[in-house]
C-alpha cells in the first residue's frame, strides 16, 4: 500500500505550475491500490446504515423498564433521531469548509475519530441527556464523513470508473441497514443478552468495525488533485509516480503515456464567499439540479420509510417484532440498486441514468399508491412493491451524491456536497416527519396513499430536471466537468478545456 507524505513533510508554496497528475491518475487501470481506497474510504457507510436501523430498532427495548436508560420510544425516534440529523448538517457543513481549506486526508481520519467515540460513548450512556449528546456528536462525524470522503473518492478513482464505484460506495449504507436489522434481533434477544446490555454491545459492535476501518484508513493518501492547488506539487508528483510504480509491478507492463496537462496557480485557501458565488452565480443551473435531486430522493425515502413499520402492522397485521425481517427485503432491493445499475451510469451516461431512476421510481410508487387504494396488496406483495421503487430510487440517490461531488469546481467540491447533502438531510430528517409521520401513523388508507403520492411527485419532478439540467460527466476528467477556479487564465489544457457554467 502505498501511504500519503505527511501534510507538514514539505513546505506548501505558491506560484503558476503545470501539472499532469489528472491526466496519471485519470489513465490508471483498476487495481489494488484502488480497492486500498475503496475500503478504506467506503465501507463507512456500512457503518452509518448498521448505525441508523440499529437505533430504530432499538427504540422500544431503550424504553422498558431494566434497560438501563430513561428514556421513551419517542424520545428515541423523535428528539434523539432529530439530533442526529442536526448533527449531520451541522457537521457536513463544518469539516466539508476544513475539508477544502486543509485536505481530505487530515478530515476523513478526523471525521472517522468523531464518529467512533460519539458511538462508544452512546453505548454507555447512563441518561437520556447524554444520549442525546452522544447522538448530535455522532450525526457531526458522520456529516463530515460524507463532505471529506466523497470529495477524496472522486478525485482519486480514475474517470472511467467514478460513476459506478461512487454509486456502489453510497448505495453500502444498505448493506449496513440489512445488518443492523438481523443484529437487532439477536441483539434484543433477552435470553442471550439482559435488557441493559444487549443495545450497548450493538454500540460497541459499530465501534470495533470502524477501528478496522480506521486501521485500513491510515494508508489512503492525500488527493493529490488537492495537493497540486494546494501548494504542494512535490507531493502531489512524488505521490503519483509511487502509485504509478506499484501499479506497473502489479500488471507487469508499463502504463499508457498520459494525455493533458494543466496550469494552475497554487493557493492555499479559497474563501468561503468564492464559493458561494462559484456554486450559485457560477453554475445556478447545477445548483437548481442539486437541489432537485437531493430532496426529490430526501421525500421519496421518507415516504416509505418513515411509515413502513406502521403500514405493515396497522394494514397487514405483522406483529411488531417481525417488521425487521420485511425491512431487511427492502434494504437489500436498495443495495442491489447501485449495485447492479453502476455502470450503465459510466457507459450510458449520467443524464440518461439520473433521470429514468428518478421517474421511474416515482412513477413506481405511483402505482404502488394505487394498488394499495385499490386493497390489491398484501405485506408481502406490498414489500415487493417497495423493493422495486426503492431498487430504482436507491441508484437515484446515490447519483445525487456522485453529481453534487463532480459538477462543481475541485476548490469547492467539499463544501458542496456539504451544502446539498445538508438540504437533503434536512428536507428528510426535518420536514420528512413532519409531514409523513401522521400520515403513514393514522391507519387511514388515504392518507398513506397521499403520503406516497407526495413522494412519488417530488422524485418525478427531480427527473424532469435531471433530463434537461444534468452534466454528461460520464468518462470526463474532473477537471473537464468543472474548471478549478485556480487554473490560469488561457492554461485549462488540452485534457482539461473549461467546462460552460451553467
């Protein structure tokens, strides 16, 4: 493996260079080297899905007498579930502005260190005041997990292969969700673990993966997209030739000669009002789609999953303690998703993909609303019907993340993901429950049908903006999709030609 120079290991300078690392790490085949990223970086969001639904599921044990908390179920589900989410923002939008300022590298590994002790502390919380605060803590690391880790994914995954692998890496958080639903079934089972201990070793379980993860995060490098703008070229190259050369000794053949080269005139920060302007005054049409595609997927979600325990008990009669089961079915029609859709978003292209997830999902979950008006469904059949919406939505979403971390200049690329990541997670974790909540809860069939209509409407209009506003990013350099705001003037270079704002 090979590791990243320390940040501190040579001076950061500034001044005009010309520089092909894009164009070497764009050319690179797949290889070892480039798992070494992807797990390191990626199965994180394993860790996010296991914590979520582990916490869901957690709920009523929290509130029985013996558990070991005071605390209710709704105290569980309401106000810590809604400092979660306002840690997330509140997180995504601090460490993705040091993420740009200081480097992927410095905050990915900060971010990971948040987000395993706010865990481990949750899992000794002794009052309900303290699980709160161990639940914002932990939103805050995750938050920030997303800006710095899928700002570094992309800017190191070569061109080719950035719309498939980010797609699979977000769309993990599934996988996460179909473990934390079968842990919390053996983990609440009070003939193998008491009351009081059963959810803390579930705490403590996420905490020994992310240790793993953390271990294999050490020898993930810098960007060295953002060390070459940074003031730190001899980095950057020596970084580079180090990957090039373990490569090389993998394949046992020389790589190709790379194509393009880049002028850039090094700094060490960008303020925070150029990137505003960037995103906003730049490319509003970008904007307008990030927007779109974030709470589009932020309601679709909301209205299936923040009622889909409610539905299946209040409709179908499923006892309460087997909804994990049928929650379990639906994370696994996620996962496959980006699993099986990936590459068609790297060879059909993006604006075609984005798009047709979107509206045929929600077009899906129109007629979803409609058999279940109709009384033509049952759990099972109900639960297939969430499979296939969700099969479609999940490599929607995830294409959302993917569009927000390539369309915009490498300057800005954390903050923004930041920035429409917050807006999403917000759209979901705080309008979400306030509009979905009583709807699905009610066990009135119109009301669950106008839930879903709701949903459906906000995906399909995302995917008519989607068709007219998305990039055709797919197999082009990030560089070509969005100018750095630090190339000089009349230098973008043949592999890196100013991409039209807008």
């Amino acid at each position: 493996m090979t590791a990243a120079a320390s940040p501190e290991s040579v001076p950061a300078t500034t001044g005009t260079v010309t520089t092909n690392v894009p164009a070497r790490l764009d050319r690179l085949p797949w290889s070892r080297w480039h798992w070494m990223i992807v797990i390191g970086l990626g199965t994180v969001w394993i860790l996010d899905g296991l914590e979520v639904t582990t916490v869901g599921n957690i709920a009523g044990r929290l509130s029985e007498e013996g558990s070991g908390l005071p605390i209710s179920s709704a105290q569980v589900t309401g106000i810590a579930a809604a400092l979660y989410v306002a840690g997330a923002c509140v997180g995504a939008l601090f460490f993705g502005w040091l993420t740009d300022r200081y480097g992927r590298k410095r905050l990915f590994m900060v971010t990971l260190v948040v987000y395993l002790s706010a865990t481990a502390l949750t899992a000794l919380s002794f009052h309900s005041w303290w699980f709160f605060t161990f639940r914002f803590l932990t939103g805050f690391g995750i938050g920030g997990e997303y800006a710095a880790i899928n700002s570094a994914i992309d800017e190191l995954i070569p061109a080719r292969f950035r719309g498939r692998v980010d797609l699979i890496i977000n769309g993990s958080y599934w996988l996460g969700a179909i473990g934390g639903a079968l842990l919390s079934i053996l983990m609440l089972n009070t003939s193998i673990f008491p009351k009081d201990l059963g959810w803390r070793l579930t705490f403590g379980l996420g905490v020994v993966l992310g240790l793993v993860i953390l271990l294999v995060r050490r020898h993930v490098p810098e960007s060295p997209r953002w060390q070459f703008i940074h003031g730190r070229g001899e980095e950057a190259e020596g970084l580079v030739a180090s990957v090039e050369r373990e490569i090389e000794e993998e394949k046992g053949e020389p790589l190709p000669s790379p194509e393009g080269e880049i002028t850039i005139q090094q700094r060490k920060s960008i303020g925070f009002g150029l990137i505003a302007r960037t995103v906003f005054g730049r490319y509003p049409k970008r904007a307008v789609l990030g927007l779109a595609l974030f709470i589009g997927q932020a309601f679709l979600y909301n209205a299936i999953t923040f009622g889909f325990g409610a539905i299946l008990t209040k409709f179908f009669d499923v006892p309460t303690g087997g909804t994990g089961y049928y929650f379990a079915v639906i994370a696994a029609g996620n996962f496959l998703g980006p699993l099986l859709l990936g590459k068609l978003f790297d060879t059909v292209g993006r604006r075609v993909m984005i798009s047709s997830t979107y509206l045929i999902s929600g077009l899906l979950l129109f007629g979803t609303a409609w058999l279940f008006d109709r009384g033509s469904l049952s759990a099972v059949t109900m639960t297939g019907c969430w499979c296939a919406v969700l099969f479609f939505a999940s490599a929607g979403a995830s294409s959302a993340y993917l569009t927000v971390s390539e369309i915009f200049p490498m300057e800005t690329r954390a903050m923004a993901i930041a920035f429409f990541y917050a807006i999403g997670t917000a759209a979901g974790g705080i309008s979400g429950p306030l509009v979905f909540a009583d709807l699905t809860s009610s066990g009135v069939v119109g009301d669950t049908v106008l839930a879903f209509r709701i949903g459906a409407s906000l995906m399909c209009a995302a995917g008519l903006v989607a068709a007219f506003l998305a990039v055709n990013a797919e197999r082009r350099s990030l560089e070509d999709v969005a100018t750095p705001l630090s190339v000089a003037p009349g230098k973008a270079g043949a592999a890196s030609a100013p991409a039209s704002a807008g």
